[in-house]
C-alpha cells in the first residue's frame, strides 16, 4: 500500500510496499504529484506490470554515457568516432544533467534545437543514433527501467548526398601538394606533406575506392601483387572483401619504400613486407589532407594571378578525404558496367548506396551520346 509523509516544509515522501516487491520511494515537492505516482505505483503492481525505476531515478544520463563509453565502446569498430560523439554529448549539461527518468522526448528535442545552431542536421542525427543506443542499452543491459525518448522526437531532415568529384586541374594540385616536405641541410622542412605515406595512400584510394580505415588497417601479408588483389578480413559491414587491383594500384604499391633487400642463394634480392602497408594513424591522415588541400588552394590562387586569370569559383572547397571513394567508384563505374561487380569492387551490398557513390558528369555522359 501507499504512504506519503512530509519532509520539511516543501517535500512530500512517497513510498509504496507491497509483499513479492522492491519498496519504491520517491521525494516530490507537491503532495498531489506524490498522489499520482503512488496511485500509478499501484495500478502497475496490480496488472503485473511494475517496473523498477529505483536506479533510473538515481542516475544522470551523464553517468550512463561514461558507463557507455567506459565498457562498450572500446569493443565497436568505431569505438573512436563515437567516442568523440559521447564526448560531445556530455558537454551539454542542461541534457545529460538530468535524471534518467527525466530525459523526456522534450528535453531531447530542446538538445536537438541547441545543437541544430552549431553543427547541421547530419551531425545531429548521428549523435541521436549514438543516445538511442545508449538508452537501449540502458534499460537491456543494466537494468535501468525508462523509455526511449528518441523514438517520440523528429528528425532533423537527412542531408543531400555528396556528389562531389574532382576537377582535373583539382586532383593535379592537390597530388602536387601531397609531394615535398623532404628535410633541409638546416634542418627545416621544405614546402609540402611531411607524411611520406599520405601522397600513395590518396592516389591508392582514388584508383581502387577504398576506405580511409579499409587503407590504414591494410596488410602486406594480405597483399598479392602478382595475383594483383588486397584481401580486406574485417570491413565495415562486417564482411570481408578482397579488393582487384589494377596496374596502376600495383605500381603505386610497388613504389612504396621497401625494408632491405636480403640476397638468395642465386643472389638474387629478397624482399619480405610485412606489417602495415600505410604505417599511419586516422589522425596523421586527417590533419595532413586537410593541410594539403590549404596549400593545393593557397598555389592555384598564386599561379592564377601570375597567370592573369580568375581563379574557378570553389576551388578544391568542401572536400573531405571520403570524397576520394566517390571520386573512385564513379570512374570504376565507367569500367565495370556491370553493378554486380562494381558493387564487390566497392564493398557496397545495398545498390541504394552504390547509386549515391556513383556522380557521372554530364559531359561524360554527352559524349557517349555522340
């Protein structure tokens, strides 16, 4: 049965035994809230369906993100991204301060709204996919009883597709700015990537369409350059997947520097690869790209004014290394017509996707028209 008693001068405690059940208490600041609860109490422990919001109750969204991200993200594929993503939630005090019980599809949409003015509506979605698992999770795993908010609330709307493709003149200024950075006799560096690995990864992705983390996690173990094939064990779908390589992905594998060469008994060089074919990190990459598209931009505009001509109006803008896997499937697609095998080239098992990697330019397409 239930109980309400008063605590100091604006509190009313509620609490509700029944014989078979945890005793659920709860502390109010108006005696008609502490009514409506214990009634609700009630009616859950008659029609057997009590639920046990004492941890709930208890704990901040706040405390189940670390948890989160403490003992389950480590053990994802994306463990780092969304990592970050949590990181990012949990600077929002005015969410994941509240309650669990407290986190209403309202208090999510006030969040939504907030972060609609920093980041766009993409970025946002992805965060709310990260706190509907996490409640999921919650309430599955670790016994803290309380609804997902997220399914009440709407969505910002879903960003177009990416159809961004290099120009000719883009792709030649920005290999070119990907080159360089070779050390001086005083020590300094010249003008260009420091990274030597960043200008054959890029050029790699262009050609076979591979992803950023597909690249940095490739194996000279699993590379055959006489079969002419890099085998994937652990793609992002889950799947493996072994990448054809055409010559001139051969050719750009064959140019990376080589440990030394030890000689046979014919004397003739041995060479034995092994570890990482790209030893970089995901961050090296980013920052150097990014680096690289500043000055492939910073030249264009110096040779353009030399030149005496107007620069092309967005200039390698908006560009994400990701665009290369656009870049590469829409001109694979201009040699593997069949989808079939375009989609095992790529590592697509929904053609839905493939069709938004795949941006033929007009131009392209008028020319076979004739």
């Amino acid at each position: 049965m239930g109980q309400i008693t008063k605590r100091g001068e604006y509190q009313w405690r509620a609490k509700v035994r029944r014989k078979g059940f945890p005793e659920q208490s709860r502390t109010f600041t108006y005696r008609e809230d502490a009514e409506k609860w214990v009634r609700m109490v009630e009616s859950e422990l008659e029609t057997t369906g009590f639920i046990d919001r004492r941890e709930a109750d208890k704990t901040t969204l706040a405390a189940v993100l670390q948890r989160y991200q403490r003992e389950v993200t480590p053990s994802k594929k994306s463990a780092g991204i969304e990592s970050v993503k949590i990181d990012v939630l949990l600077r929002d005090q005015a969410l994941v301060g509240l309650k669990m019980t407290a986190v209403t599809s309202a208090e999510v949409a006030k969040w939504r709204d907030r972060r609609l003015k920093e980041v766009t509506g993409g970025t946002v979605n992805r965060e709310i996919d990260v706190l509907s698992t996490v409640f999921n999770h919650a309430r599955r795993e670790w016994d803290i009883h309380v609804e997902n908010p997220i399914q009440s609330i709407k969505r910002p709307e879903k960003a177009r597709a990416r159809d961004r493709r290099f120009s000719s003149e883009e792709e030649s200024y920005l290999l070119a700015a990907l080159t360089g950075g070779e050390r001086l006799v005083d020590g300094t560096f010249s003008k260009g990537a420091r990274n030597p690995w960043l200008l054959p990864l890029v050029k790699l992705a262009i050609e076979t369409a591979m992803r950023r983390g597909e690249l940095l996690s490739l194996t000279w173990e699993h590379v055959d350059l006489k079969r002419q094939t890099a085998h994937l064990p652990d793609t992002k779908n889950g799947d493996s997947r072994t990448v054809p390589l055409s010559t001139r992905a051969v050719a750009i594998l064959k140019a990376l520097p080589t440990p030394e060469a030890d000689e046979d008994v014919d004397g003739e060089a041995q060479v034995q690869r092994t570890g990482a074919v790209f030893p970089t990190t995901a961050l090296a990459l980013r920052k150097g790209f990014a680096r690289a598209i500043e000055r492939a931009q910073e030249q264009y505009r110096a040779d353009c004014k030399q030149a005496k001509r107007r620069p092309a109006p967005g200039f390698l803008e908006d560009v994400h290394f990701h665009d290369t896997r656009h870049e590469a499937a829409s001109r694979l697609a201009e040699k593997l017509t069949n989808v079939l095998e375009l989609s095992a080239m790529t590592g697509h098992r929904d053609l839905r996707m493939l069709k938004r990697y795949y941006h033929p330019r007009a131009e392209d397409l008028a020319k076979k028209l004739g």
